[in-house]
C-alpha cells in the first residue's frame, strides 16, 4: 500500500532530520517546523477505485522570513515489486518477457501521429528513469501520466502540475522508489506567504492493466472531471467551428444552410479572431493576424451587433456557443489591459504573458473573464496558451526565490478556472494550450481538452493518426475532444476521429469557398455519419479496451471495445488499414460475462450474431473487414 511522502531540504538539512511538530488535521497531516515554517499534506482517499492523492500546501504565519527549501519532491515514496526471476543460461533477459517489470512514460501532445501514446521500457535493478515535459507547459513534450507494470500488478500515477514537472523512479532490487516535483524550486517564504506546490494521484492495481485504466477513467469521470457535474453537459461538444472574423451576417447564414439540411450539431464553436484590433477579410489575412490579441473586446467591423444577437439567434435554434480566449497572452501591438513579465531570452519581444502570479492581476483576469462569459453568453469557455512561460517564470524570479514566480502562477490559474467554475454552473472550460499542451490530472479536474492535438490543423490529416491518438488518449482520460475535416464524405476517415467531443471543419474560414454548400458536401452522407456518431458518443467514454495494441503500421489492423456495464451495451470500432493484407482478425473482447448472451448488430450490414459469453471468453471473437481501407462499427448488447 502506497504511503503519501515528500522529502526536501530546509538550509540543507533533510526533512527527516528536522525537529518538528506533527498534528493530524481534517485534511490529512500538518508539519510545523521550529522557525514556524508549516507544510501540510492533504491527503485524499478513493477507497472504490483504490486511488490516493496528495498535495502539499506551505504556510509562513510568522512575521519573518523562512529558512530556504531545496530539493523539494512532492512526491518520495515507494512501491514493492517481486525481485526479477535469477538469471541463468536460459533466461538472459534479452528479449520482452512476460516477468520483466516495465515502466510506461507517455509522450505528449507533439503534432504527430502518435501523440498520447504510451511507451513501454524495460526497469532493471539499480536503473533510473527520469521524464519531464517542455517549456511549462504540463502536456507538452512528455505527459505527466505513467504506468509501472508487471503482469497483472502495478501502479498508475499521475503528476498534478500544469507547470514545469519532473518525475523519477528507481529501482532496487524488491522495490520502486517514486519521485515527483515541480522541477528546479529552490526557495524561502515571505512573512505571511501561503501556497501549494504539485499533487500527485496513485491507483495501486493487481487485476491487469485494462482494468485498471478502467477504474482510473471512472475515477476521472466521478471524481475529478467537472463534465456532467450541476447544471454541465453530460457530453463534448458535437460542433461546427468558425473563425472569429467570420462575419456576422455570414456566420448566419451558414448556420440557417446547416440547420436546413439537418445537420445535428449542438454547438457552435467561434475559434480566434473576433476581436479588436484585427481587419483582415480573407482568409489569408485572418490567419496573419489573429496573434494580436490581448483587446478581449468583440470587433464591430465582423460583428456589428456585438455578437450576442448571433448567439441569442442560436439558441432559440437549440444551439450552444462556445468562445475562443486566449488571455494570459498579450502582443504588444495591443495596449495591454492588465501588467506583464517579459521574457529573458529576448526582452524586445512582443508577444509576453500576464503576471497572473500577482493576486490583484488574478482578480482582473477574473471578472474580465467573467463579463465576458455574461454578455455573450457563453456555455463553453475555450482557453488557449500559445507560448511556453518558462523564460518568463525564471527571469522574474527574486534572488533565493527560484520558482515562486510559476508556483504562484499555477495557483492562481486554478483560482481564476475554479472561480468560472463557481460563478457560472453551467460552465466548461476548453483547455487548449496550442492543442493538448497543458494536460493533467490537475487541469482535468477543472476542464477537457477539446482540441487534444494541433495534429487537428493538418489538412485533412491521415486517419491513422486519429486512431492512434484515440487509443492513447482514452487509455488516461475519458474526456477529449478533435477537429475533423474539412472534406467529408470519407467513412473510414470519419469513424477513425470518433472521440468523445469532435469540431467539424468543413465551413470554418471566410472565404467564399467556405460558405455550407460551396465545395457540393455530401450533406445525405453527413446526415447519416453526425448522426451515426451521436448514437455512439457517449461509450467513448464508458470503460474501454484496446483490442489490438498500438501498431503504426499501415499493414495491420487497429480495433477498440467501449463498453458500458450500466446498460449492458457497448461498442466495437475496428478498422483494416490501407495496405493491412489480412480480411480478418480474431480478438479478445474485454469485460465479458460468461453467463450473459451477446448479441452483436454490425451497423452497415445489420449482419447480426449472438455468442455466449463463455464462448467468447473461449474463442475470441472473430471481425472481419474485406477489403482495405475499411471499417465496422458494431454495436451489441448482454442479458
């Protein structure tokens, strides 16, 4: 059983040397120090999915100064594991055995086809394995999700930073020592100062790794997502996007063609670029300018009427609004609306970020937000990142205050989304982050990730790439959402972006040639497929199997389960790519009940097939696709 721990060194000395008082509080254990210097250690417990968190909150309620805090891991515990199997002549370790303990370090949202994924390594005795993101931003370069693996038993675990991280594990010989922290802090505290540092999640396992992602994604979804919590939507957003100079009058228009053909979004998603100062009326002079942001004030010249009557207009027609903001940046184009840091490594440049470290900036960011929100009626609040804060955060720091600039950061970046949260109940929160770069368990708790990967802007990117990111995406959270398109018509590429939310891309610049009906859509295909996906939506985010592991190959198969035991349903995805030489596959179903009848309807053909559990268990269960490049979609049911 993981035991909550942290380590660190106060004017060099480690914790566990220190003379210190310990008292039990409500939320978990409370240190005070000789000099008064407090740190408590919240801890909570998941006892249903076998989940504990912890987080470190600091507390200088004295009137001086702090001693200094280096070589802080908010996370220093460890996990016994089975000593290897002895070697011998027979057993080298040279090749991927089944005994051999694996460490599973999952990349980030890089724009390439295999964002998300999860990479298994080989751990041996007296190895450390270290991982970090990039730039500051938690999702970026190497996500802070892992999975420690042997066999049926191991530990899932997850970093709560949406700053710069940094994880550690070493191995001994019965043993893992697991380390987390918010990388190169090195710090004292002000009289008065109070903040938290990193969180870390464990899911301790023993029944095998679907299992277990299965309960950490039901521990997301009744824990710690806010989707379908008070008066939020119980799905992603189906939507149709739109840039933000799309005029007024046009983006009418499109919606009355789209809402003619019945066409079945829920949302309309407006993206960058209504606001002041821009002037562009092309789609090529709209895509040079948008950067310049940091005037959060509708533009009248594309929408003379302030936006709010388009939005009113939408949602007497049913539809939801959501809208692009990206506020902790400013170009200094635009006349900035609150105070900055500018960067280290080149202090002429434009584009800077707010110094939301700073309580009063946070206030600002608040209720400028927050009006917005009120007066065009937002449902769905989308917030962008496109910049890396480390440079800001490390040359504005205080000589012997290394890290306090980003640690006060982050908090109040909770603050300010924990605020929306609480003010407006019907409220989601879009995480972007230039595509899927500030993802983790922290963030989660407060938002979804609409846009997971800028691997969405390629034009009309391969479906592959869907189907990759999707099975690495659904093995850590049930929440994520992509943008699809522009040309429609493909069913085999279309099933492959099947994810929890999706945007459709098809009308989304100004140009003419972006009106609904201008490129002759096949709007009787797109009646069939949106509606198709909607029937299906809500199993992605029910318990999920990867039914054939993650080949990048364009020779094999690619094939996911989602299963919903609430109902006693589920779904089969399954696709035989484009040079795959092989009509079939046999495949272990997951979550199977040996006493219950399946009955299993493929979609395109109504072939139907009723199998008992057993057999299923058994035999597997033979798919077969005939031709390449092709899907199924199967759906079925148990009784």
């Amino acid at each position: 059983m993981i035991t909550p721990a942290f380590s660190f060194k106060y004017n060099g000395v480690p914790f566990d040397e220190l003379q210190k008082t310990v008292t039990e509080t409500e939320e978990g254990i409370l240190y005070t120090l000789e000099d008064g210097l407090q740190i408590e250690c919240r801890i909570e417990r998941f006892p249903k999915y076998n989940v504990i968190k912890w987080t470190n909150y600091w507390y200088n309620n004295t009137e001086h100064e702090s001693g200094i805090v280096s070589d802080l891991w908010d996370c220093d515990t460890e996990a016994v594991f089975d000593a290897d199997p002895a070697k011998n002549r027979r057993n080298k370790h040279s090749v991927w055995v089944t005994d051999t303990l694996k460490l599973y370090i999952t990349d980030g949202a890089n724009i390439t086809d295999y964002d998300n994924m999860a990479y298994p390594t080989r751990f041996w005795p007296n190895e450390t394995l270290k991982a970090s993101n990039h730039s500051g931003r938690s999702g970026m370069g190497t996500s802070p999700f892992f999975d420690l693996n042997r066999q049926e038993k191991g530990i899932l675990m997850a970093v709560g930073w949406t700053g710069q991280w940094n994880a550690q594990f070493e191995r001994g010989d019965k043993d893992v020592r697991i380390m987390s922290r918010i990388e190169g802090v090195k710090f004292y505290m002000k009289p008065g100062e109070r903040f938290r540092t990193s969180s870390v999640t464990i899911l301790e396992y023993e029944n095998g790794q679907d299992n277990a992602h299965n309960a950490w994604r039901r521990y997301i979804k009744e824990y710690v997502s806010p989707v379908g919590k008070q008066e939020r939507d119980k799905e992603c957003p189906f939507s149709a996007i739109f840039w933000g100079g799309v005029p007024s009058d046009v983006l009418r228009k499109r919606w009355e063609r789209i809402l003619s053909e019945k066409l079945p979004f829920n949302y309309c998603w407006m993206d960058a670029g209504w606001y002041e100062p821009l002037s562009g009326m092309t789609c090529a002079e709209q895509s040079a300018e948008w950067g310049k942001v940091g005037r959060w004030e509708v533009n009248k010249k594309y929408h003379p009427n302030g936006l709010r009557d388009v939005v009113d207009w939408l949602a007497e027609k049913g539809i939801k609004f959501q809208l692009w903001v990206e506020p902790e940046h400013i170009h200094l184009d635009v006349e900035p609306w609150t105070e900055y840091m500018r960067p280290a490594h080149n202090p002429e440049d434009k584009n800077v970020i707010i110094a939301l470290g700073k309580d009063e900036v946070a206030d600002q960011l608040i209720e400028k937000i927050s009006k917005l929100i009120e007066e065009l009626g937002i449902t769905f609040y989308r917030q962008d990142y496109n910049i890396g804060p480390i440079p800001f955060w490390r040359l504005n720091d205080e000589e012997n205050r290394e890290g306090v600039n980003e640690i006060k950061y982050i908090n109040n970046l909770y603050r300010f989304w924990d605020t929306l949260l609480e003010r407006f109940p019907y409220l989601l929160i879009d995480n972007c982050a230039g595509g899927g770069h500030r993802v983790d368990i922290e963030s989660l708790a407060r938002s979804v990730t609409l846009w997971r990967s800028d691997y969405c802007s390629i034009w009309d990117n391969a479906p592959e790439g869907y189907q990759l990111q999707t099975i690495g995406n659904a093995w850590w959270y049930p929440y994520s959402g992509v943008g699809y398109g522009p040309t429609l018509g493909d069913t085999y590429s279309f099933r492959s972006a099947y994810a929890p939310g999706m945007t459709i891309r098809t009308w989304e610049h100004v140009d003419d040639e972006w009106d609904v009906g201008a490129m002759n859509e096949p709007f009787e295909w797109a009646r069939k497929y949106f509606n198709e996906y909607l029937s299906v939506q809500h199993y992605l985010t029910c318990d999920f199997y990867p039914l054939i592991r993650n080949s990048k190959e364009t020779i094999s198969w690619s094939a996911s389960q989602y299963d919903e035991p609430e109902s006693q349903s589920g779904i089969i995805l399954a696709f035989r790519r484009e040079e795959c030489p092989f009509e079939s596959a046999t495949v272990s179903l997951g979550g199977i009940q040996g006493d219950k009848l399946y009955e299993f309807t493929d979609v395109d053909t109504n072939a139907m097939l009723s199998l008992m559990g057993s057999d299923i268990i058994k035999y597997g269960m033979k798919l077969r696709i005939p031709n390449k490049r092709q899907s199924i979609l199967i759906k079925y049911t148990y009784r």
